[in-house]
C-alpha cells in the first residue's frame, strides 16, 4: 500500500506543523519539508508506513532523501520526554530543513503544546530573548546548533535568557569544547546532542543513549540500533542495504562516524572520510577542526583537506577571519602534534553554506585548491 508525498515549504511553519500532525495520524500525506519545494523533484506516492522523508545535507557528498514512519518519528519524541523528565513548551529556533527542528514540532504535537516560532533566518540574540518571553509552560525546552548557543552567550540580552530554560539541547555538528565549558561555567543546562536523520535525530545524549537505543563500534565505526531508525533512503536500495544491517536480530545504521565508548560513554573521534594521512601520519580533520576552532576569531573556521607537494595531503583552514599562520601551528602542534598544524588559512569575504546553515564542505575545499 502507498500514501501521497506532499512537499510543504520549510519556511511555512504553520504549514509544516499541520501537515505533520496529519501525516502522523495517517488522515494525510507523508510530508517532505524543504526549502526550494517548487524545484523539488519527488514521487508522487510512497510506502503506506512512511510518514516524514528528511532530506540531508549534503555537505560531503549527493544528499539522500531519509524515509521515517510514524512509529519512529513518535518514539523518537517519547524518548526525548522521557529524557528531558517530561513534556514541555518549545522555543523553535532551527530553519524546519533540520531534524531536530522538525522535532520540536513533533514533541509538541505529541504532548499537545503550542511551540513558539522564532524567524531562524533572522536570528539574533534580542530576537531570541524577545520569542522566550513568550514561553508559558512550566518546562521550558530549545535545540541549537552550537553557533546559535555561541552567539547567545557571548550577548548580555540573552545570557539570563538561556538560564530559564530547563534544557538547552545542541547538536547538528561536534561543540567546541571550550563553548561547551562556558556553557557549564554559566550555569545553563545544556545537553549534547548525537544522531542524525536516520535515527530520527539525538538519540545519545552527553555520550549516552536514550529510550531504546544501542550503540555499538565496528572496526572504529559508530553503529546505532533504535525504535526511531529511519525505513531506509527513499527510492535508493543500494544506499539503504549498505547503511541499515540485521545483526543479531536488530537493525542498525552504520554512520560515518567514528567514535569509541569507554565506561559506557560515547565519544564521536571524527568522520571516516575526513582522516587524511600526512607524511605518513593518520590525522582526524574534525579533531584539527575542534582545536581551531577554539582560537580566537575562528569558533566557524572549517579546515578541509589539501594536496602538499611534500606530505601528500595537509589540513587547511578555511576562515573569514586572519590569524598568523605560525600562530595556528604552533597552537595546534601544541595540541595535537606537528603533523596536525594546518599549512595554510584561506581567507574568504563568507563561507559557503547550505540550505540548511550547514557549510558546504565540498564548496569550501574547492576554494582551498584555488
């Protein structure tokens, strides 16, 4: 049995949310959120179970259309509850072409509260602090990505803003971790999230899984098994059977990243395609990226991979803002050994990003060839 695809314009929040509200009851169609829905090309129907396809990023590669039932869209919501110590009211703040936004909706719709909805793409700490104010639950909740939570931080406006939340949760990439250590210095109770669409969003939180999920390392890889896995990618059968496995009578998603767990925590280590060897020596770009990231002016510096006529391949940083190049690779060797330091800062007027906010990764390190 199928059911239609409707494809709802992100940017219409009302609409989102109603069309979620009917796609998870069954009355409606399955809803595909997206920013450009007048040039998407999609299929007029999908599986009956399918109720929310996600379209990913597509920052290191084609993005994939994520297939999600109903079943895991709402268990992925029951465990964040469970999680968070109970329903709430949310503060929407993330553009609806993220999971973690299309979440917020889903937790409201599944406890029955009004989300209050701030303009994402016009967001500034006073436009933050002027939407919390309108928040009237008891238990106040938001998601971030952790340049939102950046900015908040660094602004007056908002700091005693943040404070009245009862959980700040922050995913969508790796937080740096001297924000993370202000974040607790402040006071605010922030949570790190790890997942992605095809868990439905944060199933791990602070290194932990929540509701029914398992996280498991296989040969270095992070492997994830939940009651809130995506059905598989839509109309791509080869992608779903390479990334969603049976083992042990349990599906799992095979993710690209890398990680280990010691005393049952999880620590993500890096991607499997960003480890670059160097003069003979393996280096996580994601872990310079961090170590960068923590320098003055570059909390978004993205550092991407680049041919050297001596090592083979380097890091390199990618920045609208300068720092002396000695600087960056004597404060990176410091950290994480000479053949981490980055040969070269690439000075842009703006960095190239998604329809999401996300940085466009294989447009940036174009720019660092040139």
């Amino acid at each position: 049995m199928t059911r239609p695809l409707a494809v709802v314009d992100a940017a219409d929040t009302a609409g989102v949310f109603a069309a979620l509200r009917s796609a998870l009851t069954a009355d409606g169609p399955a809803v595909l959120p997206h920013a450009h829905p007048e040039a998407v090309a999609a299929p007029e129907t999908v599986d009956q179970r399918i109720a929310l396809v996600v379209e990913t990023s597509g920052s290191t590669g084609k993005p994939k259309r994520v297939a999600l039932s109903a079943d895991a869209v709402l268990a992925s919501a029951a465990a964040s509850d469970a999680a968070l110590g109970g329903p709430g009211q949310w503060l929407l703040a993330l553009p609806l072409t993220y999971i973690a936004a299309i979440n917020v909706l889903v937790r409201s719709i599944a406890s029955g509260t009004e989300p209050v909805v701030m303009d994402a793409e016009q967001f500034t700490a006073e436009r933050f602090a002027d939407a919390a104010a309108a928040l009237g639950a008891p238990m106040r909740f938001t998601s971030l990505v952790p340049a939102q939570l950046a900015r908040l931080i660094d602004a007056d406006a908002a700091l005693e803003t943040l404070r009245r939340f009862d959980r700040i949760l922050v995913g969508g990439q790796a937080m740096p971790l001297d924000l993370a250590a202000k974040a607790l210095e402040l006071g605010l109770n922030v949570t790190r999230t790890y997942g992605s669409s095809e868990t439905c969003g944060g199933c791990v939180w602070d290194g932990v899984p929540i509701g029914s999920t398992e996280v498991r390392i296989t040969d270095g890889r992070i492997e994830l098994a939940t009651s809130s896995l995506a059905e598989g990618y839509l109309d791509d059968a080869r992608r779903t059977a390479f990334a969603f496995r049976e083992h042990d009578g349990k599906r799992w998603y095979l993710t690209d990243d890398t990680g280990e767990i010691v005393d049952g925590v999880l620590r993500v280590t890096g991607r499997v395609d960003d480890v670059i060897v160097s003069g003979g020596v393996k280096i996580s770009l994601a872990e310079v990226e961090l170590a960068v990231r923590t320098l003055p002016g570059l909390g978004e510096a993205v550092v991407v991979a680049a041919p050297h006529p001596e090592w083979g391949e380097s890091p390199v940083v990618v920045s609208t803002v300068a720092l002396p190049l000695e600087v960056l690779r004597e404060a990176i060797s410091a950290r994480l050994g000479r053949a981490a330091a980055p040969a070269r800062i690439v000075l842009v007027d703006s960095l190239p990003v998604l329809a999401n906010g996300k940085p466009d990764r294989l447009s940036i390190a174009a720019l660092a060839l040139k």
